[in-house]
C-alpha cells in the first residue's frame, strides 16, 4: 500500500497551510506538549510534511496554478511547450512567463514563493516536534528527522532554481523572527551547498529500502544530493548568472554519489513511464504518491498541478488543454540515415506540419524525414494513435489551435478509455504517480558529470546509450488505421565510439536530456545549469514567431535566468529583500 498523503487534522500546528475557514472555527480545545509528542501526534506530523509533496495549502485548487510539476515554470518557461488553454489572455501570469514579459507583480510567483514556505513551515513544525521527542520512546526519531530534512531540502532546492535570492528559514527561527530574515544573506553556491549537505546528513540516518512504498530512504537521499551537487558545480556569477566555471570536484561527487545508488533499473517500454501498474517499479527512485478513492474529496488526492492540463477541445478527456508541446520540440526528434539527432534542426522545414481540413480533422504533411519514436510517447499528434484509445485517433485535441496549433501532450496521462481515470471532473485525472528523480535522470547526470570532467568519456557514452536503447526497444506507436505499421518513420541509433569527443558528447548529452525527459517540468533549469539559456530562448523565439505570433513580443534579457522576487515578499519583509539582476530594484 502507498504511504498516504495525510493532511488530517493537525492544521492547528501549521504556521500555514489551513483554509481560511478555520481561522473562523470556534476552539476546541487546547493541545498540550504530551499530546504533541506522543509517537501517534508526531507520525502525524510526519504524514503532513509528506501532504507537503502533494503541494496543497489553503486553496483546493491552488497546484495548477503553482505547480509542483514545474510545467509552466521549467516548460513552458523553456522552448518545450505553449501555455495552451483558451488564448494568450487564459491565465495571463503563464502567458507572461512564456514571452518573457515578466514583472514582480506576477501573481503566480508570489502564490509559488508563498506555498513552497508553507511547505516547509509544514517540515519546520515536523522537525522541532521530532527533536524533542525521546528517542527511547519514539524509536523511529533519527530516521523521521531524516525523511523529512529530505522533504525540507527538496522544497528550498526549487526555491532556489526559480528565485536564486531566498531567505533561509529552519525549525530553530522564531515564526516572529522571519521578518528579520534576509534573502540575500547566502550566495547561490552556498544555498545549495547547504540543501546538499543536509540531504548527505539524512543519508546517514536512512535504510535502504523502507517498508511502505513512497517513504523516503538512504538512496532517495544520496540521489537527491548528486542532483544538488550537479547544479552548484555550475559556478555563476552572481550579478549576472552567467557560467563561470565548473567544479570538477563536485562532479567527481556527483559521480561517486551516483555510483552508491542501488536497485534500480530502466523500465523495459519507455510508455510504462505513464502507466499506473509500473509507477513504483524499477525506475521510480522518489515520486510524488497520489491515490483515487481514498475518502478524501473529488476523487481522491490526485495530481492537482495538472488539472488544466488534459487534453481539450474534442478528446474525451474534455480537458482545459493547457501544456501544448511546441513545434520546436517536435522538430528535435528528428534523426540523421544513422537514427542520430540532428543538432541543426532549426535549419530543416518544420516536421509533420498540420494541414487544417475542417472542424474535426487534419492531415500531416513533411513526414518523410525519421524520427526518434519518444516523439509518439511525449506528444499527441493529429492522425496518430493516442496511447491505446480506439475510437479516434488524435484529433482537434486543441482548444485554440488558431493560436497553439494542433499538438497536445501525452506524457502524464493515462489512455482515456482506462478504467483507472476520473471519468469528469477532474478532467482526466488519475492516481498516476509524478517521478521528482527517475533512474533516467541518474545515468544522464552521471554521464553530464563525466562529459565535463572529460576523464571517461567512454562510460558516459554508454550511459546515453543505455536511455537511447530503452526507446529504441518500447513498442513503436502503429497506425490508426493499419496497425501492423508504425504511426511515423521511427529511427534511433546509438552513439559510435567514432568521432566521440568531449565537445561532441556535451551536445549528445544536453539534446538527449531534452528529448528523453520531454514536459517533465525540468528543461528551462538544465538551460539555466548549463549557462545556455539565453542563446536558446533567442534562437527558438526566432524559430517560432512566424507561427505563433505572440512570439513577436519575446525577448529573453540577460538576468531572466531566474524570477523577480515578487514586490508582496519585499513588503512583507519590510523593504529588507533585495530584486534579483535583470529586474528594476525595488
């Protein structure tokens, strides 16, 4: 059984997190310090810093519109997606991170900084309960205090990749205190040294293998700080962010702590990603545990950062249709006579152009050139199967494709026709789990760290070939109408030994980290780690703005690397934060 995400009824020790209605609930009681650190309270507790992953705080609905999935932030932030939805003024916080165009009064950014300090107030709560604890009557104490300074550093490490300047806040700092708290007290460098160091400490407190699926071990913990440690080898300035350098000392870390992760494999289909029956399978290093009928209400505690995402207009997920990959990406999948990706392929035409013919349907044009098959699973395209639903193919899945064109994503859903999705609201959801690190992710970090270390290029070849011969062996998408033929002219290949040079592998290695982990909330990040984001972003908007006119208007300006801190947080700290470069000061 999964370890639920437990809100239950201990909001009244949140510094934050409950509904507003309880502030207007008469008291029922008080709690006293025995009722607090009884072993029944304090796993309570645990479960409620836990919930933290599920990212619900005081609005039901608040995930999609602050996403613990980083789709608008890390996707459509990047050149892997459109905002989607109803037209450029559906949401309008996400359209202005898609073009750029933002400001600190941007009410998505204050609603993320906001939730992601809720959360770990949640943790904060969780921790001081813990070390007053007696170990000798609440045995489990070190272990728990371990789980949940993973949960803590896996809230401050997004913090710190989407605002850069954030204040330091842990379970020791008086709740009266945090006003005094400056944000620019630690450099980038040193944050992310310290979310490192706490993960390794938690290590040390954590078996290998727990005995409910979804609760934090020693591998989730070492995993996580090769993550971390991968980030801060990239030294930036820090005025500007640009890349300076890269540490090869952390990187032989990132190497090491890699190489201590066991008992994990790739799924042998690369589909398997998006079904239920393999999401705690062999690659599943730490997810997000969401359930279905389970007594909480609408459904179940289930994906709620993806609720405007299923597909809409005529799909029978009746969705809201935001997340639409872009047609850069599509384009990216295209491979060379040796199944290779074409690292030039903004030179080539656009591939499987849309030709509109009426309301319900479409054709393609430009499918001749071969493509990676992973194009079929991420994306949902006109005329192609989607997933294993029979009675249509995809088609007018789109609600604006005036403005969006004609692709949806297929990534995070399960086929609609499955017994296992909400039929209704919430559109197309499902217990599906979200993956934070997969064992894909591993092998590629591994094979990044060792590409600049340039000491094994060898193994990291076979490391980017070991992800490319998983999609080369998933079972291909076939015809709509003829199943015994593949949906496209599929084609990949492995990297040869030949030709294999450190410059080389580094581009082999950032295309197939795009392609491989396509819409899962990570892209702009990798852009931002590698120091590339700007040539990128200015290159895709050129790309693109013939076909989405909105991109007229796009412009990345040095320092957009990270977010503005939202002008609310600069008042409530009472003029003592300091605005990110690139943004006018306050």
């Amino acid at each position: 059984m999964k370890l639920k995400n437990i809100l239950a009824s201990l909001c009244v020790v949140m510094t934050t997190g409950c509904s507003d209605n309880f502030l207007e609930n008469p008291p029922q009681g008080s709690l006293s310090d025995g009722v607090m650190n009884s072993p029944e309270a304090i796993e309570l507790l645990v479960n409620a810093a836990y919930a933290s992953l599920y990212g619900m705080t005081n609005e039901q609905g608040d995930p999609c519109m602050r996403p613990t999935t980083n789709w608008s932030y890390g996707e459509v932030r990047a050149d892997n997606a459109y905002k989607g939805g109803g037209g450029e003024g559906d949401v309008w916080d996400v359209h202005a991170m898609e073009t750029f165009q933002i400001q600190s009064n941007n009410g998505n950014l204050d609603g993320k900084w906001f939730n992601l300090y809720s959360l770990i107030s949640r943790c904060n709560s969780a921790l001081r309960v813990l070390k007053a604890a007696d170990p000798n009557e609440y045995k489990d104490r070190d272990m728990r205090i371990a789980e949940v300074k993973v949960i803590r550093a896996h809230h401050y490490f997004e913090l710190v990749r989407l605002f850069n300047k954030v204040p330091y806040i842990d379970e020791d700092l008086k709740v009266s205190e945090y006003v005094d708290v400056p944000n620019d007290q630690f450099t980038r460098k040193e944050h992310l040294a310290r979310i490192a160091g706490d993960l390794l400490d938690a290590a040390e407190d954590l078996p290998e293998k727990q005995g409910e699926v979804g609760r934090i071990n020693r591998n989730i913990a070492l995993a996580y700080a090769a993550k971390v440690k991968l980030y801060e080898a990239y030294e930036q300035d820090e005025q500007t962010h640009a890349v300076t350098g890269v540490n090869k000392q952390l990187l032989r870390e990132v190497v090491d702590l890699i190489d201590e992760v066991k008992g994990y494999d790739l799924l042998k289909d690369f589909q398997q990603l998006d079904m239920i029956a393999y999401e705690n399978g062999p690659e599943s290093v730490f997810s997000v545990q969401y359930s279905m009928n389970d007594g909480s209400s609408d459904g179940g505690r289930i994906n709620w950062s993806n609720l405007l995402n299923s597909p809409g207009g005529n799909s029978p997920y009746h969705g809201d249709g935001f997340f639409l990959p872009s047609q850069d990406l599509i384009n990216a999948y295209q491979t060379d006579e040796n199944g290779l990706p074409v690292f030039d392929y903004q030179s080539r035409p656009d591939y499987g152009v849309v030709e509109f013919i009426d309301e319900t349907h479409q054709n393609l044009s430009n499918t001749e050139p071969t493509v990676d098959p992973r194009l079929d699973f991420v994306v949902g395209r006109p005329t192609i199967t989607y997933k294993t639903y029979r009675e249509t193919p995809c088609q007018s899945w789109v609600r604006d494709r005036g403005v969006y064109g004609h692709n949806c994503a297929k990534r995070f859903w399960i086929s609609p026709e499955s017994p296992d999705m909400i039929k209704g609201w919430p559109w197309g959801a499902s217990e599906l789990n979200w993956q934070i690190i997969r064992y894909a992710d591993l092998l590629l970090y591994k094979a990044e760290a060792l590409i600049e270390l340039g000491e094994d290029l060898e193994t990291a070849r076979q490391l980017i070939n070991r992800v490319r011969q998983r999609a080369m062996d998933s079972e291909y998408v076939k015809d709509f109408n003829n199943p015994e033929k593949d949906a496209a002219n599929y084609k990949i290949g492995l990297y040869p030994a030949e030709g294999w040079t450190q410059d080389y592998a580094r581009q082999a290695l950032r295309t197939e980290m795009r392609l491989e982990k396509a819409l899962e909330g990570e892209r702009f990040f990798d852009l931002v780690r590698w120091g590339i984001a700007q040539d990128v972003m200015t290159r895709y908007f050129e790309a693109e703005k013939d076909q989405r006119v909105y991109y007229q208007v796009a412009k990345f300006d040095a320092g957009e690397e990270y977010f503005p801190i939202p002008v609310a947080q600069y008042n409530f700290s009472l003029g003592r934060y300091t605005q990110n470069y690139g943004y006018p000061a306050f």
